[in-house]
C-alpha cells in the first residue's frame, strides 16, 4: 500500500508503543528455537489487510470476527503473530 519503506518497518505508532521489531514468521520461529525452546504451536491473532483506522472506519463486528478466525487458518498473513513454546 506504500505505507511503509519496507514490510518489517516499523511505523509511527509502533514507535510510539514501544515496539522493536516485526517478525517475519520464519525469523519469529527461528530465533525461538535458536533460544533452545520446543515450539507447541504457531499462530496469528487477526489476518490484517488494512490499517487499524481503515478497519475502524469500514468494518463492522461480524467482519472483524470473521478475520480473526482467518487468522487461525493463516497466522503468516496476520497482523499479529505468536508461539506457545516450552524449554528444551
């Protein structure tokens, strides 16, 4: 959307809350492991492909339920991403 020099830039706002990095999902899972944890699952929370005011502005509940349940489907395409991992 040109909104960012490049996908793993962070934004005003990122900046703003304190965040240091954008993961990509390879790098994120990679990293983890590299810390010597086993990683239980992979996820995303939301699959976001617009900005937050964009969403406020034109989406209404049933819509945002329904791309966050996307987001299990496709955790690489999500705004946020997680693991659940255990030591060793």
């Amino acid at each position: 959307m040109g909104l960012l020099e490049n996908p793993n830039s962070l934004n005003e706002t990122d900046l703003r809350l304190g965040h240091k990095r954008v993961y990509y999902p390879e790098e994120f899972k990679a990293d983890v492991l590299a810390a010597g944890f086993q990683i239980i699952k992979f996820g995303g929370c939301m699959l976001k492909p617009l900005t937050n005011k964009q969403i406020e502005e034109t989406w209404n509940e049933e819509m945002i339920q329904g791309f966050i349940e996307l987001g299990d489907e496709y955790p690489e395409l999500c705004g946020d991403i997680y693991i659940i991992a255990k030591k060793g």
